[in-house]
C-alpha cells in the first residue's frame, strides 16, 4: 500500500475524510502526537487500528469528539449518565486539550473498542486539523497514536511515515506536535479522582479546578488490575536501542552511547549527545523528546542513556514516559557507566 502525506489544507482534509468515511484510517496531527484515526462507530475501522499497529485488543482506544460537550456526548449515547460534576468541571476547563477523561460507556461507544470494558476513553482535540477532520466527518474518532504498538510515538509527519508507511493510506501533515507527549488520562470513575497517566494538564491544574489533590497511580499495577486506559503498561514508548536511565546528571560521557540531557553542558560531545531544551524549560523539553529518542535511535549506538529528569510541572510526564521507555539503570562507578538491567514483564 501506497502511503501518501498530505497537507493539512482544505484538500487534504477533504480527502481525509472521505477515506475514514468509506472505512479506512488516517493518521493526523493532534496537539499531544499523532493520532491513528478510523470512524468510531465502524468495527472494521476499529480492528484495522488494532491489526495495524499490532496493538493487543485488551489495550483499549481513545474516543475523540468534536465539540467540547460532554452532556451531548451522554444524549448521543457515546458516555453514559449521569455525568460528575468533576467530568464536567475538567471539561469546561480544559477541553478542547490534552486532557482525557475515564467515564462509564454509553450505549453507542462499541464494546471492541473499549477493550470489552463499561468505560471509555475520551477526549475532546485542539489541534485545528483535528477538529476539521472531526467535522468533515461528523462522527467521533476512535485513535490511538499513530505508531507500532509500544514504540516511540510522532510528533511529526515523517515520524509516522517511519512507523507505519504502507500500512495506511494516508497521513494529513499538519506540522509538529506543539505539547509533544500524550494527554493526562483522568479516572473519574471513584469519588476520589486519579492521573492513570501524567501528561500536559498537572495534578496542580486539576486541583486548582476541583479544590482536591488526584491521586497519581504509579507503574506499577495489580496484575488482575483492568487497563482502563492506554499508556499504562510497563513497557511502552520504546526505542529499539536499549535506553538506560542515569542515577546522576551526565558529566562523563562513554562514546558508545548517547546521551540525553536536560541541562546545558558545555563538555558534552555533539556527535553523541542532545540537549533536549537548552534553557533548561521542561515544557520544551517535553516537545522535544520523542524527537530526540528518534535522533538517538537512528544514532547507531550501543545504548542511550538519560540523565534524571529535573524537578518542574512536567517532570512527572516525563519522568513517566522515559520510566516505561527503559530497560534499565546507569550508574557511574568513577571510572565508567554501569548498566543494571530491569526485567520486563
């Protein structure tokens, strides 16, 4: 299969459409990385999202609706009433945006797509192609990111030619990813809500909205626990280099790696390191990271190592995302790097 990219113009959305219409996929910009997209109500749409990618049917999808409304979502029966406040309260403050919220499944929202489970997924796009997209066809999108299952996801055009050309038709170019991580994934399904993923919108944001601190689940997870959300396995995000996480800021660097860092450093090789934001701002570097494991991944290297995150509001997105893109620690003895596996599950 031929895969095409096409500008994120009138023409390109236009056709967009008519292929998720008539059934098939595309993969477009959203304002956290790039979606995979196939008509939510179609289930041969759904199984080709899961076939495509290789995702396991148990890892359920993301419901992306047009307008910011969750009160139409429950009338039209994609969410299921009656909603809480705190759902509607999230919404109003951060929607369209990278917030996605846990609810119970309304009647419409297909079964296959949520993983068989009585909850689904949602979240309302700003990124302007997204929500054109969303109008052309005038229907709620089912879309996961738009990579191989547990690789690093797009944040840009080519990145997802890379992962998935010539298994789908066609992939609407609409520039590169402005927040560059998923969305923060809400469980509103307990009195107490809870961040099943760490992402753009903060557990401080939240709080300020409902006046309690979430709570913030942790890697780990019962095994007899449901995925109820996308993004919570162990292992996820991954280059195909093995990618190590340092106990200490980088300050000696072994030419059969590469490095990532947070801070400026002046001593660090160019041909083996990156500095993902130079100022220091977590917000860029967050932007920047899938980015920058691509460039480590393509670096031809023995491994990649990353320094610690330093503290700020993403830190925890970050620190989540490179956490469950790892095989492992780092530790500097004095006189080189040791690498101390973790096993994976």
């Amino acid at each position: 299969m031929e895969t095409r990219i096409l500008p994120a113009n009138k023409a390109g959305l236009d056709e967009a459409g008519q292929v998720l219409l008539a059934g098939g996929l595309v993969a477009f910009p959203t304002e956290t990385v790039y979606g995979l997209g196939g008509l939510a109500s179609r289930a041969e749409s759904i199984h080709a999202i899961f076939a495509v990618k290789g995702r396991p049917t148990t890892d359920p999808l993301i419901l992306h609706l047009l307008e910011p409304d969750l009160e139409k979502a429950v009338t039209e029966g994609w969410v299921a009433g009656p909603l809480p406040a705190s759902a509607i309260s999230l919404a109003e403050h951060f929607w369209p945006g990278p917030l996605t919220l846990i609810l119970p499944r309304g009647p419409k929202t297909r079964l296959d797509m949520t993983a068989g489970l009585e909850t689904v997924a949602v979240r309302c796009p700003a990124h302007p192609a997204a929500q054109k997209l969303l109008q052309k066809v005038g229907a709620p999108l089912a879309a996961p990111s738009a990579n191989r299952f547990g690789r690093i996801s797009p944040t840009d055009a080519e990145a997802v030619r890379q992962e998935l050309g010539g298994r789908i038709p066609l992939i609407v170019d609409g520039g590169h990813c402005s927040v560059g991580l998923e969305s923060t994934v809400v469980s509103l399904l307990n009195s107490t809500p809870e961040i099943l993923r760490p992402g753009a919108v903060t557990a401080a944001q939240i709080e300020r909205v409902l006046g309690s601190t979430p709570l913030l689940r942790t890697m780990s997870r019962p095994k007899d626990d449901a995925q109820i959300a996308p993004g919570q396995l162990d292992s996820h995000y991954s280059p195909q280099t093995p990618l190590y996480l340092c106990e200490t800021p980088v300050r000696d660097f072994d030419p059969e790696f590469f490095h990532i860092l947070f801070r400026k450093n002046s001593g660090a090789p160019p041909q083996t390191s990156l500095f993902l934001a130079e100022d220091g701002n977590l917000e860029s570097a967050a932007r920047e990271l899938y980015r920058g494991l691509r460039q480590a991944d393509q670096s031809g290297r023995k491994a990649i190592m990353v320094e610690p995150v330093p503290d700020g509001p993403w830190a925890d997105a970050l620190r989540d995302r490179l956490t469950r893109a790892s095989v492992g620690l780092a530790h500097w003895n004095g006189t080189s790097w040791k690498l101390v596996s973790r096993k994976r599950n």
